[in-house]
C-alpha cells in the first residue's frame, strides 16, 4: 500500500503540472469546498475555532477552499524547480534575515502553518544560499511521507525529525544550518507554557529561546499568505530582541503569529486542535492559574 500512495502521488502530481497553473489551482478549491461537505467533524472544529478565536463561522468555507488550493499548489512542486515562480513572490524585510546571519552565522526562522509554507521553506533555502533544516515529524503514511521528503529535497532543504530532540536540532545550528521551526501547533501543558493566543490561554513550548541562548542564533519570524489582490508575500519581521525571559519571548512570537493569521484568516491551518479544552484538566492548580492569567491578558 505505502508503495501504491507513493506513485499515486507522483502521478498526481505531475498531472496537475501539466495543467495551467491557474485551472489545477481552481480545481483544488472545488475540492476543497467538497471536502468541507464530507468531513462534518472537521467542519465543525474548523467553526470551534474560529468561533473561538473570534471571527467570523463563515470562514469557514474559505478555509476548506484554500486548503484544497494549497495542497495543489504544494503537489505541484514536486515537479517545479526550486526556484520556480520565485520572481512572482514579493518578499519583504528579507535584510532582517541576512543582517541576523551575518552577525550570528544561523538563524531559527519561525513560522506557522499559514499560506504555502512549503514553498516558503524553498525560497528562504534559495535566496540565503544557506543550509536549512525544518523540523518536523514523520507522516504515519510512510508512501507520504517518502513524496514529502523527496519533495524537500528537491526544494533544496531537508527535515530534522523532530523525535530526534533538542540535540539535534543544536547541532544542526551549530553546524551552521538555519533552522525552521512552526510553531503554532499544540504542545502538550506538562510540555510547554501557558501563553495567550487569540485571548484564550494556549500551551506553548519554549524551545525556541532555549535553542536560541544555547547555540548563539538569531530569530527570525517570517510569514507567507496571499493578499487580497491574489499577490503571494513573504513577510520577513525584525530579529527578535532576546531578553533571556523565555515566556516573554514566547509569549511574543504568538502574538505575531496571530497576527499574521488575521491578516491571512482563512489561509490558517484551523482544522488543528489548537484550543483542547481537556488540556486543563490536565494541569496543576499552579498551572491552571497561569493560564487564567492568559486569558485574563488576552482579554486586555
């Protein structure tokens, strides 16, 4: 069966190559939309959320379409080279990158699953000239998993797994790779810290600022969404100001994920359970206060 996804990936891939751009994306809207109608379950956690978050049910439509739209546009570099449409993406603040790297010699990039952060990875590899590892996990599909990983490679950067732990990911900046990191999924709270994100308290690992003061390297957040006008955009922000308080620091870099996610709404993974409310009962009564003090923050 892993061997049957495999090339039935492949396959599908380079059909949708063979299409104009703009009629594979379309068709992965159509989809997209359908697929809204077949999985009530997500549908109805995509609409938690946003409820959640609050903006607008009725997002929740465009959330289904794009998500179609992007995982055509994501099947379709497996056949495109790397720098393929490169000229068509606006990047922004890109100096922020390179002046990090110069000062620091790597740099942890952290992003969110918001936009087509697969082509996002390919580009930063492209114009840095730069090693990059993202972390990540494997898929349980293991034909899935060998065509996402061949279709980073051929984007010219590879995968850390993240099982391998924080060791790895030190060594791998301490051998001068950057270091991509999305950060926006849940953490388990014996894991993590209590943050706020989109006013409601969130669990959320620290290990960005303990990487960042064990190895020397900078932060970079950067961001990819589609604008109004149908513009691709690659946000590069300013180096993050490390403080040494790794729950301000993390605090802070979820306050730019949200923002970003409202200036991309529907372009957002919403479909993740991102607020589990199960997570605290899974708390302590030290931990349970801190996160009503999250929320308590996020209201203000």
């Amino acid at each position: 069966m892993d061997t049957v996804v495999y090339y039935s990936l492949r396959s599908l891939a380079r059909l949708l190559y063979l299409f104009p751009e703009s009629w594979s994306l379309r068709l992965g809207e159509l989809l997209g939309s359908l697929a809204g109608r077949l999985v009530p379950k997500r549908m109805a956690l995509c609409r938690a959320n946003l409820r959640l978050a609050g903006l607008d049910e009725a997002l929740s439509g465009a959330v289904f379409r794009f998500l179609g739209r992007n995982l055509v546009a994501i099947l379709r570099l497996a056949c495109s080279d790397p720098g393929h449409d490169a000229d068509k993406v606006v990047v922004e603040g890109f100096e922020s990158y390179l002046e990090a790297r110069k000062r620091c010699g790597r740099v942890i990039l952290i992003t969110a699953h918001l936009g087509n952060w697969e082509k996002l990875a390919r580009l930063q590899r492209r114009h840095s000239g730069h090693p990059l590892q993202v972390v990540g996990r494997s898929l349980d599909q293991r034909g899935a998993d060998r065509f996402l990983r061949e279709l980073r490679q051929r984007g010219g950067f590879t995968v850390l797994e993240k099982s391998r732990g924080v060791r790895a990911m030190l060594k791998a900046l301490r051998q001068g790779n950057d270091l991509g990191l999305l950060i926006d999924q849940r953490v388990a709270p014996h894991m993590g810290i209590w943050v706020p994100f989109f006013g409601a308290p969130v669990s959320a690992v620290p290990v960005v600022s303990l990487l960042a003061k064990a190895s020397g390297a900078a932060i970079v957040p950067v961001f990819t969404g589609i604008d109004a006008a149908g513009q691709e955009r690659i946000h590069y922000l300013p180096e993050l100001v490390q403080t040494g308080d790794e729950v301000a620091e993390t605090k802070e870099l979820n306050r730019l994920i949200e923002t970003h996610i409202r200036r991309y709404p529907e372009q957002w993974f919403w479909l993740h359970n991102r607020w589990r409310e199960k997570d605290l009962d899974q708390v302590d009564s030290k931990g349970r206060r801190a996160a009503e003090a999250c929320a308590a923050e996020g209201d203000r």
